[in-house]
C-alpha cells in the first residue's frame, strides 16, 4: 500500500539511504551494456553512450518490444503514485521472469522546491539515488537552461546591434528560462535602452521544463535530428510577418553544443536494481509529458518489456502521448495502466475546490461511487485508442476492504477493464504480481493493429482541436476567442496545418476549468491562442490560464527541507 503521513511507515528517503545499491556497471552488465558504453556520474549513476544509443536502437528495430504506458485519472493534491507504479510495475515484471526496462521523466526543481517534492517513486518503488536525481543529477536541465538562454541572448543581440531582419520587437515568442518557480520573472520587461542598454521590449521567464528546447530533446532521434530541430525553432517575426529561427540568428550550432551530452540519456537503478532510464522531462499541461525518445528506443533494445509514464492525468499525458509521440516516434503502445485510489475517487465524487483534505479522508462510500464518473471517462477516452486498459488501484493505510472492493466490483462489472490491487509502494514487486499479470495478459491478448490516433495528419488544424476537446474532454465544442482565428490562419499560412495538436490546459480538471471536478458536462473548451513549436513538430493551442512559470507557494516544499553537517538531507520526499 502507498505511504501516508501519519502511518508511521519510513520515509521515502530513509528507505533509500538503506537500500544496497550496486555500482551502476554492475546492474547493467546483463543487460549487454559494457563498460565502454557509459560515461559515470559516480558509481551509481551514468549516461548512455550515443554508439550504445545506435546500437540499441538498431536492435529494437529488429524484435517487436511490448510497451506500457502507465497514467492516471486526473490529479488530486495528494497524489495518486503514478512513478511508484511505474517503477514497481518495471520491478515487478522482472520478479515474474520478464526482461523490463523502466524510462520516467527528470524532475524539475521548480516543482521539487515547490509543492510536489521530490519525484522518483516512492517507498520500495524508487529510482535510486533519489536525492542525486532530485537535486541537479547530471546537469541536463542546467544545460537547457543555458542553451535556452544562449539562444534568448543572440536574438537580443541581433535586434539591439544589428537587426538585418527588421524583428518586430512584440512579435518576439523567445522568453528566458530558468530551473525554479519564480512569479516576480512571469512578465518582465527588458532592455533600458540607448546604445548599451539594449530595446526594451516586453517579456517573460519560462520554467526550464516548459522550454521548448525541453520538448525538441525528448523527440529527437539523434544529435544531427537535435540540431535540425534546434534550427528550425520559431524565436520572433519580421515586420513583414515573416518567421526568423534559430538558424537564422546563426545560433544552432552552439545550442546543440551544450546540449551534447543533455541528449544522451541517464541510467540509474531502482530499489530493486531494475535499470531505468531517466531522461528529460516536459510537463503534459504545456507540452508533450514524457520522457525522450532515445531513452525509449535504447530500452526497446535492452529488454522485452519497457513501462514509461505520461504526465498528470490521461486526458494530458496520455492523450499526447498517443497523438504525439508514438505519431512521431513510431511506436505502438501495447497495453495501458490507469492508476486509482480510493481518496481521489472521494475528492472527485465530492467536487472539493479548493479541497479540504481532512474532509476526503472522513468520506465514505457513497462519495467514493460519486467519483466513478472520472475514472469512467478516463477509460473510456483510453479504449479509444484501440489500446487494452488494466487499471491499478494503489492502495493507502485508511483504505478499508469494502471501498476496495466496491471499486474493484465497478471496474469489473460496470466498466468490463481488469484491475488490481496495487501495494508496491510497501511491498516492492511483491505487492505487484497480480498487476503484472494482468498487464501481460493483456499485452498478448492486443492487437497493435487495433491501435489508432485520434486524428489523421491530414485533418483542418480545427478540427484536430474539436476532436481532442469533444472526445477527451467532453466538451460540447470549442470557442475560439481572442488572436485564435488568425493565428491558425498563419500557421496554415507557415505550412503547419499537417502536425499534430498540443493543447495546453490546466491538469486539475478534465475541463478548462480547475475547479469542475469528476467528468464535467455542457460547457465549451476555449481557445484563445495557437503557436507553431516548429522544432518539437507540433501546434500548441492555448487554453484557460496554464502558468508556464509557476510561484512558489506561501510554504514551500522547500521550506521543510534541509542538510546536516554529514551530508544527511531531509524533508526531500
């Protein structure tokens, strides 16, 4: 069962300061991965090299590897573990006699420091070492960072010193980025002017996972594809209404360059010594939600099995997921879990905005059978895709066997989708097994050829948006307000009306708004801005009031965090 404060379990921390772990080239060595092929981070931690990348990738080519996405209903604050049951489901299939790989996302450390904690797993279902992994780990999001703001700084340079392209300087899209929640840097202006002041103009910082040089990493196949992406990214318009990109501003080459070893992706262990990739990291509110595309490919080539994650809830994370990456990365997903639990059940069933989380807790039944209505629609928006759903109900200390049972009951009975109970957290993969059987049950008995996008390349950039809005959302249509209508027009003028659609809405709710919980129905999805992310290869659609620099809050995460004289850390998770 899953942690809860007050249940007197170990931390998260403590539990992984006890584990043994083994220097990463040993835990790899089965794995046909040799020594040659790593560059370490330690003895624990290590990248990937690109020769190993290739080769692994030419060895996915050659079987067919079954592949897991595990997602979730829409979030609730306390969370539902959908990285616990990744991990413990890539431990667990291992346990049962499967060769699995594991790819989650890095963590960001705006939402480490801010709400979330840390974000590797949990209990005896972790990636490992967590801390390292949570603070800084191989320095992938510094160079993002870096190139992001290298980039932000020639484009400045070329309008304030010598602006060939006559850049409208309100038509400039590039913000800066950086690796923490900050409000006071959401809208800034820049530049004091004259002759070593710079233009002053208006703009903005981005959390580093937002960027878009985030979502090229993820999606790009090898170094060269990085730097053909990098060079195509949108950053400004002329006066003209012509696009000027990276390339233009000569910038592409030394982007790529500090991003040459952010490409290549990180291996670690879990608790169990499972290998796992953990590489890159957009959020699914913003951009596409998982982890790399190399990581995926070079896992392909390692085991027969590989479990990754989508971010926040299915109609996010998985939704771009199968829309998105698997179009551009030419993958089949073969099965998919949906993670459950009984309090997010009850928080939905009882519509609590903002949520008083003592009164979940108290909830009984009746509110827990209110709730059913999300993850109805989240299984049903999954199916769509021709893709078997198994769900994972993790399980928590105030769980009792009746609420238990009475979902099990539904998922079976109602809904016609197999599901288990999911201790992994306590248990490791011994609280898994059942899970796993049913995941593999339902890996032979898929089709790929069943699976389907949502959406046909070829479809009116319109409707690709109606489609996701009606189908996943459940929405009754979408109002285009604001710049919306001539932004598609540009985009269908840029040649981008043949890409997939990334809509960015807030993750609290399946609707666009936060506070509309369980299935929201009768209301309109509104759209009030689009925007070519050329360099990942789609169109993001703007929704509601999605931050992509979040604040902190009055108490942060931070705030419970510290560090003693021996190293020791607490508070992290």
């Amino acid at each position: 069962m899953a942690s809860d404060e007050d249940s007197g379990f170990p931390t998260d921390y403590e539990i992984a300061q006890d584990a043994e772990k083994e220097p990463i080239t040993d835990v790899l060595e089965s794995w046909d991965v040799a020594a040659d092929d790593l560059e370490l981070y330690g003895d624990y931690k290590a990248k990937l090299s690109h020769d190993a990348v290739n080769r692994f990738r030419d060895q996915s080519d050659e079987k067919e590897g079954n592949l897991v996405l595990v997602t979730g209903m829409t979030p609730t604050p306390m969370g539902e573990g959908k990285t616990v049951t990744t991990v413990g489901l890539g431990q667990t299939l291992n346990h049962v006699g499967e060769d699995a790989m594991i790819a989650i996302r890095e963590p960001s450390l705006g939402p480490v420091f801010g709400v979330k904690g840390g974000a590797a797993g949990g209990g005896y279902s972790q990636v490992l070492p967590m801390e390292d992994i949570n603070l800084h780990f191989t320095g992938d999001l510094h160079a993002l960072t870096s190139a992001h703001n290298l980039i932000a700084a020639m484009l400045d340079a070329k309008i304030s010193q010598s602006d060939e392209f006559d850049i409208d300087v309100n038509e400039v899209s590039w913000p800066r980025a950086m690796d923490m929640n900050e409000r006071a840097l959401r809208d800034i202006v820049v530049g004091l002017g004259g002759s070593s002041g710079g233009t002053p103009r208006e703009s903005r910082f981005l959390l580093t996972a937002a960027s878009e040089l985030m979502a090229v990493l993820c999606l790009a196949e090898d170094l060269a594809d990085l730097k053909e992406r990098i060079g195509r990214i949108i950053l400004a318009y002329t006066e003209d209404g012509d696009p000027v990109t990276v390339d233009d501003i000569d910038a592409t080459g030394p982007a790529a360059m500090l991003l040459k070893d952010a490409i290549r992706p990180n291996l670690v262990q879990t608790i169990e010594g499972t290998p796992a990739f953990v590489h890159g990291g957009p959020f699914a509110n913003i951009a596409h939600g998982t982890n790399s595309l190399i990581a995926d490919k070079a896992a392909f080539g390692m085991g027969d099995y590989l479990v990754t994650e989508a971010g926040f809830g299915s109609d996010l994370g998985a939704e771009k997921f199968m829309n998105i990456v698997c179009r551009l990365g030419d993958m089949t997903p073969n099965a998919v879990v949906l993670v459950s639990t009984v309090r997010a059940l009850k928080y939905h069933g009882m519509g609590m905005w903002p949520a008083d989380l003592d009164e979940v807790k108290e909830a009984g039944v009746e509110e827990l059978k209110a709730g059913f209505a999300n993850l109805d629609k989240h299984v049903r928006n999954l199916q769509k895709f021709g893709v078997p759903v198994v769900v994972a109900l993790n399980r928590f200390p105030d769980d009792t066997d009746e609420e238990i049972e009475a979902v099990v009951e539904h998922c079976r009975e109602d809904l016609g989708v197999e599901i288990a109970e999911s201790n992994v957290f306590a248990e490791g993969s011994e609280g898994g097994v059942d899970l796993a059987n049913h995941v593999t049950d339902a890996v032979e008995e898929n089709d790929p050829e069943d699976f389907e996008h949502l959406y046909p390349d070829d479809a009116p950039i319109k409707e690709k948006i109606e489609t996701v809005a009606t189908e996943i959302y459940g929405a009754d249509g979408v109002n285009f307000t604001g710049d919306a209508e001539d932004d598609i027009e540009r985009l269908e003028d840029l040649g981008f009306d043949d890409v997939p659609v990334c809509l960015s809405k807030t993750f609290h709710s399946l609707s666009d708004d936060p506070s509309k919980k369980g299935a929201p129905e009768g209301w309109e999805l509104e759209v009030r801005e689009l925007y070519p992310s050329a360099g990942a290869g789609f169109i993001v659609a703007l929704t509601g009031d999605v931050l992509d620099m979040p604040g902190l809050p009055a108490e942060p995460a931070a705030a419970g965090m510290d560090i003693d004289a021996d190293g020791n850390i607490s508070g992290l998770f």
